[in-house]
C-alpha cells in the first residue's frame, strides 16, 4: 500500500483558489457539500503520480471515490479506449457540455465521454443534486466562473 503524501496547507488552498473551489471534473461547487473536498492526484501515486503542485487537484468526495486509480476509460461512442480528462491542462467546456436542463454532464470528445462514464458522473444523487442547484439558480456554472 503506497502511503499518502502530506500536502502542505498552503499548496491545499493554493489549488483550492486556481480551483475556484470546484470539482475539477463535475464543477461541483465546494460550498454546496456538507464535507470537504479532496487534492486529487490526477495520476495516481499508483500509477507513478507525483504530489507535485502539477499532479495535484481538487476533487468532490463521489469524483475522487469514482476514479480510484484509473487514467483510462472507454469511450462509449468509439468504442476506445480514452485518457481522462486532466482538469489542470485540458479545458472542461472544450470536453463536455450541460443538458439544456443543466443536470447531465454529456462527453463531447473522447476524453470528456470516456471520463462521463469512468467517473460516474451522472450517477442517480448528482442528477439529484443538480436539480436542486438548478432550482436554486447556483448551477450549472458559466464558463467565466
């Protein structure tokens, strides 16, 4: 078992700021979760990740759950095999898209359809989750926030 790396307070909420206090991968926004959200590793120590600010990103509790160690998933559309979505150097409105709802995350590029399906991202309690933030008027977010 690889022992988890401490990371620093200031590198936590440094990356929390670059963040924007979001999900990087549902956009899931930090204020409207009852816990804390994780500094991800987005290549898994596992997989020979580094805790290096580079590596490292935040993550709400059912992204970080879902994606585990994986770095691959399948695009459902092609049927490839796809490298997930790097929240740090890949843009998220360039690889998904909300529902005209604004509840379902949709893949738009392999990436993007490969991470919908590997990270569960529209599991039954996000799709629940997000009606009521919709309703609320605090989701989905806007490319500028």
């Amino acid at each position: 078992m690889i022992k988890r790396p401490y990371i620093a307070k200031a590198l936590t909420q440094r990356i929390q700021r670059q963040a924007n206090n979001r999900c990087g991968y549902c956009l899931a926004s930090q204020r409207f979760y009852s816990c804390r959200f994780s500094i991800e590793h987005i290549i898994p120590l596992s997989r020979g990740g580094t805790s290096d600010e580079k590596n490292l990103w935040l993550s709400c509790p059912a992204c970080n759950l879902y994606k585990g160690a994986k770095t691959h998933g399948h695009d459902l559309v092609t049927g490839n095999i796809a490298r997930l979505f790097n929240p740090r150097t890949q843009i998220w409105w360039e690889n998904f898209e909300y529902s005209k709802e604004g509840t379902t995350i949709m893949g738009t590029t392999p990436i993007g359809r490969a991470t919908v399906t590997a990270l569960k991202l529209n599991n039954d309690l996000a799709i629940a989750a997000r009606r009521l933030w919709v309703a609320a008027q605090k989701f989905p977010p806007s490319q500028n926030s």
